[in-house]
C-alpha cells in the first residue's frame, strides 16, 4: 500500500506557515491585547500587590518600634526594681542597725540599773547588818545581865562603855 502524501509536501516541499495578512492582523490583536490586559489586570494586581507589600512593611516597622519601646520599659522596670531593692536592703539595714543600737543602749541601761539597785541593796543590807549587830550586842548584855542576876543573885557591873 503507498504511502499518502501530505498535501503541503506534495507541492514541492514549501513552508507550513505562509505570512500573509492574518499574521499582521494577530500582531495587531496580540498588541491590543497587552494593553488591554495591562490596564484592566496586571496594573491593578500590581498596585495591590504594592499595597500589600507596603502594609507589611509598615507592619513589620509598627512591630519593631512596639518591641523596642516594649525592651525600653523592660529595662527602665528592671532597673526601677533594681533600685527599689537596693533601697529597701538600705532602709533594712539602716532600721537594723538602729534597733540593734537601741538594744544596745536598753542593755546598758538595764546594767546601769541593776548596778544602782545592787549598791543601794548592799547599803542597805550594811545598815540592816549594822542595827542588826547593835540590837544584837544589845539584847546580848540584857540577856547576860539576867543570867548573871540569875545565877548571882546580884548585879554585875563589869563592861561600862
């Protein structure tokens, strides 16, 4: 069986696309085309892209400005807490001190006191002691006197002072 013969080549081997007036009319159609296509779509989708990308940028710097006032406060309240206990640890120590000098003062005057009380003690113990030695010594020559008159029958005289 032979082989059919594609009419194009049966010709004598020309080309498959001839340029001809439709080829002007597709370069005109294709022309408007982008034009067309530009100004109802690409542009459009362009400016909304620009948009899109100009809200993220102003969102990304909106971000970074609110995490460095946000670093900025972190800081300033760190060092706000710093101080505060360092001037708390200050006013403990300052009271501290001052409550362990009033001890210190309470106690001396305790001693001071005690000491005072202990001296009038021992005075008045020594004059307690001294009427006590002379009541004693008195009642001693009463009670020998009597003896003596008792057993004597007759008063004795010995020790005048």
């Amino acid at each position: 069986m032979p082989v059919p013969i594609i009419p194009a080549f049966a010709e004598g081997g020309g080309n498959i696309i001839s340029p001809d007036g439709s080829l002007v009319f597709v370069l005109v159609l294709f022309l408007v085309f982008v034009f067309v296509l530009n100004r109802i779509l690409f542009k459009p989708i362009s400016r909304v892209l620009d948009e899109r990308q100009t809200l993220i940028e102003g969102s990304a710097n909106e971000a970074r400005a609110a995490r460095q006032r946000y670093e900025g406060k972190l800081a300033d309240y760190e060092a706000t807490i710093r101080q505060t206990r360092a001037e708390s640890y200050r006013r403990l120590e300052q009271e501290r001190a001052a409550a362990l000098e009033e001890r210190r003062r309470l106690i001396n005057e305790a001693k001071q006191q005690a000491h005072e009380q202990i001296g009038h003690a021992r005075l008045e113990i020594g004059q307690q002691v001294g009427h006590a030695r002379t009541a004693l010594e008195s009642e001693a020559r009463q009670i020998a006197e009597r003896i003596s008159r008792t057993v004597l029958g007759r008063t004795v005289g010995g020790g005048a002072d």
